[in-house]
C-alpha cells in the first residue's frame, strides 16, 4: 500500500502532471483508472495498517 500513498504524494506536489487540471472529479477518475490498471495486471491489493 506504500506505493499507493507515493503515488497521492507525487499527486499533491505535481497535480497537474497527473490530472490536468487540480480537481476532485479528476482525482477520482485517476484513482480509478489505476485500480482497474492494477487488478488488470493482477497486482492485487495489500492491507496495510
């Protein structure tokens, strides 16, 4: 799950590199676009507490 709070750092110092224009819509669809992305490439996810 570190990668995943990485990426939300990268995402917060560069927005828009990621998303285009800074906005909450746009996170969303980023956020979902990696999930598909990562259960695609059957990656899985880890529960980190």
């Amino acid at each position: 799950m570190s990668n995943f709070y990485t990426l939300l750092i990268k995402i917060y110092q560069k927005p828009g590199l990621y998303l285009g224009s800074p906005s909450l819509s746009n996170l969303y669809m980023f956020l979902q676009g990696y999930g598909f992305a990562r259960e695609e490439q059957a990656v899985g996810c880890v529960n980190e507490v």
